[in-house]
C-alpha cells in the first residue's frame, strides 16, 4: 500500500467533508482559503510523485496499492501510477488549485458547498487517473457527474437559470447513458475474462477473449467514453454545459473531464480489447476527422454576425459570437485530434493524443479563465455586446487572450502544436493492421480542418482584440494580480511544453509502447 497515493485522494476528499460539513470548524470568510489550502496540498502531493517517480521504468506501475476489496468477483482496489497517468494526475492537481485560487479575487455565493463540491471533483478525477481496477475505474468515473451538475446547475449562468439547469440536466443524462453502456462493455470483458484487473488484462493483451466478444465490448465502451471525450456526435452536450457553467466549471469539464473519456480508451480501450479496437478503429477515426471539421465550422459559424438556427428550423435560434460557446465548439475539434490520434493505434498517434490532451488542458484552461473574465467585465459573453479594442482598453488581457489563441490554433513552438502534429503523423503511418490509403485521407481532411481553425481565432482575435471600442466602456479593469497568479502556471506550462515536449513524451513513450505494443 503506498501512502502518497493515498493520500493524493484522501486530502481533498478530507477537505470536502470538512469544509461542507463542519461550519464551525471553518467560519464561511475561512471556505476559500482553506479550499485553497487543501488543493495546493494535493498538488504538492502530486508533485512529490512525479519527483519520486522513477522515469527509466515509467512503463512499469509505481507507487501502487492493491488489495481484495469484493472477493466474489474478485474487485480489487488497484490503484496505481505509470507514465500514461502521471501528466493527467499533476494536469488535475493544477487545475484544481488554480480554480480554487481564482475565487479568491471575488467569493461566490454559497461557497461553502462550491469548495466541497470541487474538492469531490478532485477526488472523482484523480481516482479515475490512478484506478487500475474496471470497477473502481468506473466508481471514480461516475463521482464527477453529480457535483458538477450541482457545479452547473447552482453556479452557473445568472441571466438564464432555466438555461443552466437545462444544460446541468442534458450533461448528467448524456454522460449516464454513455456510463451505463460503458459498464455494459466492461461486464462483457469481465465475462470474457473472468478478472476486473486492468494490470492484468493489459498483460493477457485480449487472450481468452474471443473477437466477436471483444468487439463488443469495443463497441460498448467506445460509445461510453466518446460521450465524455466528446466524439462527434456525441458531443452535443458540450457547447451548452460551457456555456452556461460557472468559469471554474468551464475550465474543469474542458481541461480534466473531457480527458477522462480519452484516457480511458488508452488505458482500457486499447490493451484490453485490442483485437475489437483494431476492428472499430476506423470509424472512430471518421468520426473523429468529422469533429474537427464540425467543431472549426461551427466557430467559425459562431463568429458570424446573424443568430444562427437550429437544424430544420426547429426552436429558437441561439446568440451569435457566444465566447465560451466558441470555446467550448473549439474542444470538439481539438478532442477530434486526440481521438484520431488514439484511433491510429501507433505509439506515434497514441504518444500525440496524450500530449495533445495535455495542452488541450492548459491552453482551454487558459481561455476559458479568459473568457469567464471577459464576461465579468462586460456583463455578457456576447462579442457585439464586449465590442472591439482589447488591446486598447485591457491591454494585458488583450494579449494574454491572443497567446491563448495562437497557442490554440497550433503555432510552432507552444504546447498545441506538437499534440496535433504527432497526431497527423500517426494517421499517415497507423498500425500495420489498418488501412493506410484510409488514414491518409483522414490525414488530409484533418490538416484542412486544422487551417480552418487557425482561421477562426484569427477572426476572433480580430474582431474581440483589434479596431475601436464600439460597444464597452473603456474604464474597465486590466488583469488583476490574483488572476496572474491563476493564470501565469497555464501560460508558463505552455511555453515549456512547446519548447520542450520531451518533459510529457519522455513520460509516456514507454507505458505507451507497453498498451499498444502488441
């Protein structure tokens, strides 16, 4: 049994009951801080992991516990870190804390239950991380998806509160139907197989299983974790859920639980169904190239002028220039390269969607903190109503705003850019079991897709950062010191990630060979 794991989950599940449960002990003016406090103590936790963990061997499992827990059926509480999981775990931590911490500039309403529910976030996101155990996997899986509700539904949008319950009810009915059919996949393995343990059946590489059984289960699971990814088109939850949840719920569902469903198919999907995968592989690909081209589209849509209206006509149209809603329909494309990359079943692809999901979290992050401060200064997330000249009326967050962008868009050099080449080169090479004529045209689609968004942010830089200030006041406040320090890690990660990527790919090469070896 390993302390240091159990203590990554302990603190902040410690903290949420004793800051949601125990007011005397902490006086409502003390919630914040001591949220803060809880969090930074789970990142330094995560911290001393990766400084402890042993690089030579990141294929192998470190710091791990396992001990029968349902003897009947042999589930087990494996739990465990090796270099596929490490970046998602220190990801999670920070993202966390920085969350926590940007709360500081201004208390919310209710923040007592705010900071428990984040805390309960944080245990759900990294137990999903370190869980090597199907059913454990799926318990920590499953915590995220009431608080966030909770997160969405309270917290959210205060202009249109039958608008963020709206969007909290679709997420959590999306995202439970996707986990009940995940389930069913992993029953179908455990029947196959006879073991929950993903150690185990990562070893046995589908051995036992017969393919009619193991395509089943592909199938299954596939479809439960493309709805947390979000695969097209199982993503339509997403845009509303951005943009009606608080800027903390924001940052957190694009930057760690959308990373939830792409790292269950690299640490289920791939090694434990492996002749299944190499069956549904290319049409997670297809639908994969179709998000990213959907996702470029409907920015570049949203960067229009007119409202834009619903398929067929049917119900009213939704707002143009929504900035979250941007944000959030560039995700779709950006999760599309981390699942085309999965889908090449190549350490080349696979090693590219961990990276690429990796600064997806930071760089998200980033623009989501941007926006949500965005639309505090001007009261709406609308760009007619923000109107134009950033850089003239904030110049700080003018440009912060356009690093996050061009980071976004993939400019050499900063994290975004190596995640999504890696990708590409692994459609254009794939696994020698694939077709390869048919990943190359993939290839090329997605390339396109990748020049339509960089078109979009520079459309949106133009008209958010650029020209006169027609529709705001020019008094507004410049960046304040608290969101420095909340959002100066994200933009240093980035640059160091971009200039460096081997601090990420040194990581994960070796467990990544080990999934997909075979």
């Amino acid at each position: 049994m390993n302390v240091l794991v159990w203590l990554l989950l302990a603190l902040p599940l410690v903290g949420a009951a004793v800051v949601a449960g125990m007011p005397r002990l902490v006086p409502e003016r003390a919630v914040v801080p001591v949220g803060v406090g809880v969090s930074g103590a789970t990142l330094a936790t995560a911290v001393v992991l990766g400084l402890a963990f042993d690089r030579s061997a990141a294929h192998r499992v470190q710091f791990e516990t396992d001990v029968s827990w349902i003897g009947a059926i042999d589930v087990r509480w494996h739990l465990g870190i090796d270099g596929v999981s490490l970046p998602m775990v220190s990801l999670t931590a920070l993202l966390t804390f920085l969350c926590l911490l940007s709360l500081t500039r201004t208390p919310p309403r209710r923040a007592r239950a705010l900071v428990g529910l984040v805390l309960l976030l944080e245990v759900g996101m990294l137990g999903t991380f370190v869980a090597l155990d199907l059913v454990v996997f799926f318990l920590f899986f499953e915590v995220v998806l009431v608080p966030m509700w909770f997160v969405i539904a309270v917290w959210g949008d205060p202009d249109d509160p039958g608008g963020r319950r709206r969007a909290a009810t679709t997420f959590i009915l999306y995202t439970v139907l996707g986990s009940a059919v995940m389930l069913v996949g992993f029953l179908v393995v455990y029947a196959g197989s006879g073991t929950f343990d993903l150690v185990e059946l990562a070893r046995r590489g589908g051995d036992g299983i017969a393919l009619g059984t193991q395509v089943a289960a592909a199938v299954a699971i596939g479809l439960g974790l493309g709805v947390k990814s979000p695969l097209w088109p199982l993503h339509t939850w997403l845009p509303d859920a951005h943009a009606k949840a608080p800027t903390i719920g924001s940052v957190l569902l694009a930057g760690v639980l959308l990373k939830m469903g792409t790292y269950g198919f690299i640490r289920v999907w791939l090694p434990v169904v492996p002749d299944g995968a190499r069956v549904v592989a290319p049409y997670l690909a297809a639908f994969a190239t179709v998000g990213i081209l959907y996702g470029a589209l409907a920015c570049l849509a949203q960067c229009g002028t007119r409202p834009l209206r619903p398929l067929a006509g049917i119900g009213p149209a939704a707002p143009s220039g929504d900035l979250k809603r941007i944000v959030a329909y560039s995700s779709v494309g950006h999760m599309g390269f981390v699942l085309l990359g999965i889908a090449t079943l190549s350490p080349v692809g696979v090693n590219g969607a961990i990276f690429a999901g990796v600064a997806h979290g930071l760089i998200t992050g980033l623009l989501f903190f941007l926006a949500g401060a965005i639309k505090d200064r001007h009261g709406s997330g609308l760009l007619a109503a923000i109107g134009g000249g950033l850089y003239a009326r904030m110049p700080r967050l003018g440009g912060l705003f356009l690093f996050g962008a061009v980071a976004s868009l993939g400019l050499p050099g900063l994290a975004g850019f190596w995640g999504e080449m890696l990708a590409l080169l692994g459609a254009f090479q794939p696994n020698a079991v694939l077709t390869r004529s048919t990943y190359v045209v993939l290839m090329v689609l997605a390339g396109f897709g990748a020049v339509l968004t960089a078109a979009y942010f520079l459309v949106l830089v133009r008209r958010l950062c650029q020209g006169s200030d027609r529709a705001a006041s020019s008094t507004v406040r410049d960046v304040t010191a608290i969101e420095v320090w909340s959002w100066a890690p994200l933009v240093a990660l980035t640059l160091v990630l971009g200039l460096y990527p081997r601090a990420v790919l040194a990581l994960t090469e070796p467990a990544v060979h080990l999934l997909v070896g075979r």
